[in-house]
C-alpha cells in the first residue's frame, strides 16, 4: 500500500505556537510600509526579461536606445518604453551628449542588486 505524504504539513510547524522575543525582535527592525511597498516596485520592475536584459547591458557599459535596441533585436520603441519603466523606478539614468542620449545604471546598488540575483540564479 502505498502512503501519501502531505508536502505542505512538512513544510509547516506542527503546532500553533510563536516566539515572542523573536518576533518582537523582527518587529522593530522592520522597515516602514512604505519602503517595503517601494522594494518590492524594484523587484516588479525587474520581472520583465526585456528591462533585465537592459538592466545587464547597462552593468557592462553606458549604451544609447539605437544600441540597446540593436543589441536586443527589439525595435527602439520597446526599448524606450522599457527604460522609462527603469527611470521612473530610479533603476537607470541618462545624459544627453548633442544629439544622443545615453544610459547607465542609476548607482552602483542597482549593480550590486542584479550581480547578487545574477549569482544566486547561476548557482541554482
């Protein structure tokens, strides 16, 4: 006969019971609703391969739209739409040299963020 084992219950305490020193301890060092609210945007904006695409190509150097597009045989209308997304998330930032405009990564954070979510997929 075979037995089925429920996945979830193992997984799961087996007792309705907390650690108040633990969860008091967590509770003070949790940040504000708002912040969490805004981490958790970054990571939205992040869920889309095309924006992670570009999040990578802009890790590796300051690139144009023309560029991105070229590089990830999209039209510029996509990439623009995409960037847009990252610069309302602080994710990426331009400059204009005459008539080109270029992006880079907003600060070396967003580097290390995608580096860290880089490392801890390729371990997988």
């Amino acid at each position: 006969m075979n037995k089925t084992v429920n996945k979830t219950k193992e997984h799961t305490c087996e007792v309705d019971l907390f650690d108040p020193k633990r969860v008091a301890s967590v509770r003070k060092k949790m940040k504000p609703e708002g912040t969490m609210q805004a981490l958790a945007e970054t990571f939205k904006a992040l869920a889309d391969t095309t924006r992670v695409k570009i999040i990578f190509a802009l890790s590796q150097q300051e690139l144009c739209v023309c560029d991105l597009a070229s590089l990830l045989k999209v039209t510029k209308s996509t990439v623009s739409h995409q960037l847009r997304i990252l610069r309302n998330m602080r994710l990426v930032k331009y400059r204009k040299e005459g008539k080109m405009v270029y992006y880079s990564l907003d600060d070396d954070h967003i580097k290390n963020l995608f580096d860290e979510g880089l490392r801890h997929v390729e371990e997988m």
